[in-house]
C-alpha cells in the first residue's frame, strides 16, 4: 500500500507464488527418449550432422553451427538417433529436431573434456563449445554477449539473480545449493573478459540465497579469488529485466535501441554464470536443464534436473503428475513465458520452468473499455505510455507508435497485468513494434530508391 | 486441448467494477451524513438518482445495440455524484433529467466509458442549473440547523451565497465542517467528503496531486483576493469535486504533472468564477472547462520514456 496514495509507485508486485523455493533441485532420470531441437537460440541455430541409426553418448555433438552466433546443440541421452525431422515450432518457425531412443545407459561421451582456457579468445570459444545460451529464458548466446566489440568498454558484470517471475524458483535453488561456484563463475567470467567489477542484483524475497552469496563472496576474498559486491534489491516486477536490473544496481540508463554494454555493463543470469564455473571444471556441455514444476494442475511441484529434448509430458509424469486436467501450459514464468500448443513440446535450453495451469487458471477475462486511470502507466519500468500505444496500435497508426517510442517497450506485460478493464496492452503492444519496424524498413527501401 | 495465448498469463484482481465500488463505498459516509443534515429525503435523492442513472445506462446500451456495460457501476457513480450536487429539495423530475443528460447525452452518445471527453455529472448538474435554475437554486436544510423551530426542511441561504451578497450570518467554522447548513446534499459534509476522500487516497483508487493543487490553488487564490479562506474551502463544491470531480480517471490527465496542472486550472477558474462571477459558485464550470483541456495537458506532459531521445525530424 506504501506510496499507493502519491500515485509513484513505479513497479508491480503480483503475488510471488514462490511455494517451491524451500524444494531442492531433483534430478529426473530413465526417459525413453528425448527429441532436441537444433535451434534454442537467438540467431541461427545448427544443421544435423546426425542421420538416422546413429549412436551417440550424452554430450555428442548433434549439429554444426549455421553462423557466427550459433552454438553446438548436444546430446542429452546416450542411445540411437530414431529420426531426425524438421517441425514447426510453437512460434511457428521451423527448426531442425532430432529424436534420440535412450538406451538405459547415460554413457558419457569421450568427446566431453575439460576445456583449456589461456586468454580471452579460448575462453569465448569454450563458451560457445559448451552451448550455452543466456539460461534466464532469453536464449542470447552467451559467447556473444561476453564478446562485445572492441568500442564498447565494459566495466561492469552483473549477475542476475532477481528471478523476478512469480513462480520460479531455480535461480534461488542454484544459489543456495552452489553459491560458491556462482560466485567463482562469475569472477573467473569478469578475469577472462577484463571487467573491474562484479555485481550480483537477488530481490529481498530470497534471503537465503541472498546469505549464501554472501558467504561465498567472502570466502571468495579469502582465498584470493577476487571481490563481488552483493546487492540485495526490493521485491518488485520487473526487476529482473536487463535495462530495469542495471538501473536499480549502478544507476545507468542503457539508451533506446541500445545495448548494455553502451553502458558499460554486461548482464548474464546466475544459472549461466554458475554453468560456466562448471563447465570450466567439468566440460560437461549444457545437455541438462533446471526447471520448476508448478501450477494449480501439478500434483507436487518442485525443482528438477531433466534433460533438455525431454517431453514436458514425461516430465510431469516423472515428477508426480497432475492433479487437475492441464488448459494451459506455459514455458517459463506467467508473465513473460510462451503458452505451448502441445503436452509433447520438448525441454529447451533456456526454460527455467514449465507452469501447468488449470481451467481457473487459464481463463482469459474479457476486455472493456480504457477508463484512462493512469495504471498501465505507472506500471511501466519504462515510462511509456501504455493505454495510448495500445489505441494507435489497434489503429494501425505506426507513426504514432514511433513517436511514442514503442520500440523501446520490454514487453514484461506489466500494463495488462495491472489494467482493470483487463485489455490485452502488451499484446496490441508487440502488433505495434512490429507495424514501426515494418514501416521503418518500408521507408529506408524508399530512402535507398530515390 | 490446450490454451494459447500471448503473454501475460496472470491478472492483478482490480477491474473496473471494483474500482466504481470502492468509490460507491467513499460516498456511503457521505450520504450518512447527508440524512441527518438534511433528513429523509437526501438518501432518497441519491438512489433515485443511483437506480434512474443505471436504468438509462442500461437502455441506451440496449438501444444502441452495444455490449451491456451497466454491471461495471460507473454509472451508479455518476448518479451519486450528480444527487450529491443538487439541494434536497429538488424536484424528482429534475433529477431524473439530470441523470438523463449525465448517461445518455454526456456519456453514451459519446461512446459511453472511456469515451466520454466531459465529466457526466459535472455535466448534468450544469445543464439542469441553467436550465432549471428556479427549481435548483433555492437550498435548503432540517430547520434545526437554520435556527427554525420546524422539525422540516426549511429554505435558508448557502454560505457561499452569504459571502456572496454580503448579508446574512455564516455558521460557525464547526458547523461549516460538519456540514449542518444548507447547500447541495452530498457537499456540505467536509469531514464526511474527507473520510471518503482518505478512504479513497489510501486504498490506490486516487492520488494526492490533483486534490491538493486544487484545493491549495483555490486557497491561494482567495487570500490573494482578499476573501474568507476557510469560508470558501470548508463551503460549496469544493471538497466534493477535489476528491470525486477532479480525480475523475475518464476527464482528466494520467500524469502527475498533468494532474497538477489540471488541479491549479481547476482552482484558478473556481476562484475566479466564486469571486468575480455573478454566480457564488464556480466549481462545475470550472471541471468542465479543464475537462475540455485534458487531452492536450496530456499530451504536453507525456514524459520521456526511460532512454529515450527526440526523433531526429526527417
């Protein structure tokens, strides 16, 4: 309620539903099979090097990068290639998928070895070697970000561990389970990359994971590794989103259309900062995800290490099953997550959770009319104008959009989840981002003619 | 068969409906008040013109061939806010006019919530002064509190018009903040309008920055101009309008700026109207006018988003 009355306060808070932070992460082992696909990333994914009748053990390479951006994809189970297929995807692109039948036996591929880093370049390419991807539900290919062009001086790593989302939990279970790892990958990542400083951004509402960093920060010290600053935030939505976390940790506005590290910052997600500390100790590529369960429809929720490909079907099957007929399932958190078409859709690399929602749940309320209270606006972490984009949006009016700044929209939903005539803002939102690229492409082609 | 849709999957539980009721809830002390003020015909007011203003919502909708919307209470608001500003002894045909202009002619032929560029009560309460002054502009009150032995309500004149002319003894300041003296039903009652105004301020339905502009810009304007400060504040229209008018959502800005604006514009023309008018109050016409500014006090006071720089001209 504090500030309710002033009309400032800036962020909203949903109730956190964070019933599974105190579950420790369970590994699900003995699927029958596992189908991955070959893109799980921004940008291009990779080609099947892979054929059908192949044997491959978990960590085996199963395609080779289309690009510069792209990361190997690996196998996640050791046993025989079944098929290998191209699918649309929920988004309705298409990937490539390769189904892999497990034989029992989880052998370990001998390909999997200990990477050698010396420099900044080896140690970019183990990054891309291991395939890993921005773990925070992003996808951005790590190896990428932590390599920003030479212009850009970046002074700053922060490590984000506000897991803003209501629902999920993993971050929080990585921290308090592998605090110092997190804290050793973070500080090898910055020595690697030549960046001063490391910030680690956890909201207030995981205090425990806040003292275990906190504690391995100061071992860290002690045994000469380096410093890291823990920075304890409000809990709010959305911290936890990049240009959001940077102003809350360190004050800086990264510019509209810009990048953190016009800043000065890099930003990666604990999970990926904590895979990387074990990746350098193990070689294990990224084959196994953590993901919370949890919903109205699961029967008992909790954090679990499931193999990336696997079955969201399987998966619950494994985990205890449902409770409830399942109208929505969603990778990911209830306010940014993707809503899957099929029980069957596999793990990817950057879920961090599978919500399964019951009919309640699921319902969609119907609009009315904009009554113009100013919710939307106050909600926005970046003081746009909501209820305003969403008319010029549903008018298809693309100059107005731009001169609102859509473009510059995070799209973390915060304005439908506030708005009391329950309009779809975002969404119109997003139809709107893409009227103004379209119209701004169309007017370079014009530009370019003439 | 699954569900698809697009992000977000989860809704904060304010809608419409119970943010319209939380302002119904606001006017209860209000009308509370009103009764003993006033007597049995006061309460009786407000759900005529409660009950009249949801019937003309509902068949202008129905009319207009448009998704019913009367489940939503905005109108029962309105009907409130329009009871609260006609005296007690006002005609109900009068009344009922009056809620006929508000929904149907402010309101629906405009496109109906939202839609609507002018406050409807406000609105309404002007149309019916200029066009029924006789019925509207004698006030009353319970003879009680206007020195008379009668147990009944008996005409007496308002504090603002005694400023006004001049002539006549105002009650005392106490009086003047319980409300017992005659005036429109639902304005009389300050510290029934401020429990409702701090019920409203604390549970997020409205903020602070349009009320107090306005309130504190009327204040200023009156001591500049010489006049009776806490006469013109605890009188009139006043604190009704800062709390239920001037925080309308539909009719005025979203942005704190604006509402400050809105507020000080608000207050300017009232003390204006109150003290060089040939009327002894100005606050409706006051809103309206703003009302009428809204859109491009938004627009001048859009901020610039986190980030953001001017667009090149090209």
């Amino acid at each position: 309620m504090k500030m309710k009355w002033l009309g400032l306060s800036q962020a909203i808070h949903p109730a956190d539903k964070k019933g599974t932070a105190g579950l420790a992460i369970k590994p699900l082992s003995g699927f029958s099979r596992v189908t991955i696909p070959l893109d799980m990333q921004v940008g291009p994914g990779c080609e099947s090097i892979v054929k059908k009748g192949d044997h491959v053990d978990i960590g085996d390479p199963l395609g080779k990068p289309l690009g510069a951006w792209s990361v190997p994809v690996h196998a996640s189970v050791s046993g025989e290639v079944e098929s290998v297929q191209e699918q649309i995807l929920s988004d309705g692109s298409r990937a490539q998928y390769v189904t892999i039948v497990s034989d029992g036996k989880d052998t370990v591929s001998e390909l999997v070895k200990k990477p050698v880093v010396t420099d900044h370049a080896s140690f970019i390419e183990a990054i891309r070697v291991s395939g890993l991807v921005g773990l925070g539900g992003a996808a951005f290919p790590t190896h990428i970000k932590l390599n920003p062009p030479p212009d850009k001086k970046v002074d700053t790593l922060i490590v984000n561990a506000a897991e803003c989302e209501p629902y999920i939990t993993t971050d929080n279970r990585i921290c308090l389970e592998n605090a110092y790892e997190c804290v050793a990958g973070a500080l090898a990542t910055a020595f690697w990359c030549g960046i001063e400083n490391v910030v680690f951004g956890i909201e207030d509402n995981k205090k425990d994971a806040a003292v275990a960093l906190k504690k391995a920060a100061k071992r860290a010290k002690r045994d000469g590794r380096g410093s890291v600053e823990i920075k304890v935030l409000p809990t709010s939505y959305p911290t936890g989103a990049e240009k959001v976390l940077i102003r809350l940790i360190n004050g800086r506005i990264v510019p509209e259309g810009g990048l953190p590290a016009d800043v000065g910052v890099i930003v990666q997600n604990v999970t990926t900062i904590w895979f990387i500390a074990r990746y350098l100790r193990t070689g294990m590529p990224l084959v196994k995800k953590w993901i919370t369960l949890d919903g109205g429809a699961v029967k008992t929720p909790g954090n679990f290490e499931v193999p990336i490909g696997s079955s969201i079907e399987e998966v619950i099957e494994k985990a205890g099953g449902l409770k409830a007929e399942a109208r929505k399932i969603i990778m990911g958190g209830p306010m940014m997550g993707v809503a899957v078409d099929d029980i069957t859709r596999p793990i990817l690399k950057h879920n961090n959770a599978i919500l399964v929602f019951t009919e309640e749940e699921a319902a969609l309320p119907e609009e009315s009319a904009c009554i113009h209270c100013g919710r939307c606006f106050r909600a926005c972490p970046m003081k746009l104008m909501p209820a305003a984009l969403d008319k010029a949006a549903r008018a298809n009016n693309a100059t107005e959009l731009d001169e609102r700044h859509v473009l510059n929209c995070i799209e973390c939903g915060s304005c439908t989840y506030v708005c009391p005539a329950k309009r779809y803002l975002v969404q119109n939102i997003r139809n709107g981002k893409t009227l103004v690229r379209a119209a701004r492409a169309a007017a370079r082609e014009k530009g370019g003619q003439s | 068969m699954l569900r698809v849709s697009a992000s977000p999957h989860i809704r904060d539980k304010t809608t419409t409906r119970s943010v319209m009721l939380h302002v119904v809830i606001a006017l209860v002390p209000v009308i509370i008040a009103s009764t003993f003020i006033f007597g049995w015909r006061a309460p009786m007011l407000f759900g005529i013109s409660a009950a009249s203003a949801a019937l003309f919502e509902a068949l202008a909708r129905i009319v207009m061939k448009r998704k019913q919307t009367v489940g939503d209470f905005s109108a029962v608001v309105t009907g409130l806010l329009l009871a609260a500003s006609l005296p007690a002894n006002c005609p109900i045909w009068v009344l009922l006019i009056g809620n006929f202009v508000a929904i149907v002619v402010v309101k629906q032929m405009f496109g109906g919530l939202g839609d609507n560029f002018a406050n409807p009560a406000v609105t309404g309460r002007i149309v019916l002064s200029v066009s029924f002054t006789a019925q509207i502009s004698t006030y009353s009150v319970l003879g009680k509190f206007a020195g008379d032995a009668a147990t009944d309500l008996v005409s007496s004149a308002t504090p603002l018009a005694i400023v006004g002319q001049g002539q006549g003894s105002l009650p005392s300041t106490l009086d003047l903040f319980l409300g017992c003296h005659a005036g429109c039903i639902g304005e009389t009652s300050v510290v029934a309008l401020l429990i409702g105004g701090i019920f409203l301020l604390l549970t997020g339905i409205i903020d602070i920055w349009a009320p107090i502009s306005f309130i504190g810009t009327t204040a200023l304007f009156m001591l500049a101009t010489g006049q009776d400060v806490l006469v013109h504040l605890l009188s009139g229209a006043l604190i009704l309008a800062a709390f239920f008018m001037v925080t309308d959502y539909v009719t005025t800005p979203t942005t704190i700026l604006g509402k400050i604006i809105f507020g000080v514009g608000a207050g300017l023309l009232t003390g204006l109207l109150r003290v060089y008018s040939a009327m002894p109050e100005g606050v409706s016409f006051a809103i309206l006018l703003m009302n009428i500014l809204t859109p491009h006090i938004e627009r001048w006071t859009t901020p610039m988003t986190v980030g953001g720089a001017k667009h090149a001209k090209s």
